[in-house]
C-alpha cells in the first residue's frame, strides 16, 4: 500500500493531537471493522460580527497511519473556519489535501470528518439546551429561598 508523502508527514508528525480542557463539542466515530476510534473536541468563539468559528480544535485517535493522519489534516483544515464552513469538509476534500489515499483505506479511514461533524453537533445540542440562569446563580439561590 502506498502512501503520499503529506500522509507520512502527518502520521510521524500530527497537527492538533491531544485533548482540549473543557470543549464546547466533542464527536467520536469508530469503525467497528477494524476497531480504529477517532474523537475530535473544538472550542467555538464568536466574532465581532457573530459568526460561530472553531477557535481550537484536537484530536486523539487509536488506529492505522491514514487514521492518524486524515484526523490531523481535517483539524488543519477546520481551524479558524466558521463551523457553517467546517462541516462542509468532505472525506474526498481531506484525502485531496492529503495528496490522495489509498482505495482501500478512503472508507475505512477516513472517518475524521465525520467525528468533526459530530463533534460541531454536539456544540449545537448544547448550546440549544443551555439554560439562560445557570442554577446555582445568585437569582436562582434568591428564588428558592423565597419559596421557603
Ligand atoms: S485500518 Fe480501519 S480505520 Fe485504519
């Protein structure tokens, strides 16, 4: 199986590896085949004209080199966009960036995008259901202790 060289580059040396404290989404995306894992975290921010855009993002992945190196190009190409431009990465744009993947290893690697898609889900679920007073707030205390 060849790979291109930018694959062997981001398997030796990822980009964004690790674990973010506090994430705003997380996505994880297993291939129950061969048991590769990938789980992406970013952290969303605001811009002055409110456009939502991943201002951090990290992987950590347990599978084979095209794992390991579509999960790292996928958080290069996701840094810094608004998450309406990230989560329109595809598998075929990450394997183009990466100089082209094998065949065999377009879909059974080539997960990453999906665990940012996920990953952009879960800061949307949450940030649906965050109440607008955390309980515990000052207000909050207040009005339990009124009804006392
Ligand atoms: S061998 Fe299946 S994802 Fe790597």
């Amino acid at each position: 199986m060849m790979y291109s060289k930018l694959v062997l580059q981001h398997f030796i040396h990822p980009k964004n590896q690790g674990r973010l404290k506090n994430p705003d989404g997380v996505g994880i995306v297993g291939n129950p085949t061969c048991g590769d894992i990938m789980t992406v975290y970013i952290k969303v921010k605001k811009d002055k004209k409110g456009n939502e855009k991943i201002s951090d993002i990290k992987f950590e992945t347990l599978g084979c080199a095209a794992a390991i190196a579509t999960s790292s190009m996928v958080t290069q190409m996701a840094m810094g966009k608004k998450i309406a431009d990230a989560e329109k990465i595809t598998r075929q744009d990450v394997a183009d960036e990466l100089q082209g993947l094998p065949s065999a290893k377009m879909h059974c690697s080539n997960l990453a995008e999906e665990a940012l898609k996920r990953a952009i889900e879960d800061y949307r679920s949450k940030s649906r259901k965050e109440p607008k007073r955390p309980i515990g707030s000052k207000k909050h205390q207040r009005r339990t202790r009124k009804k006392k």
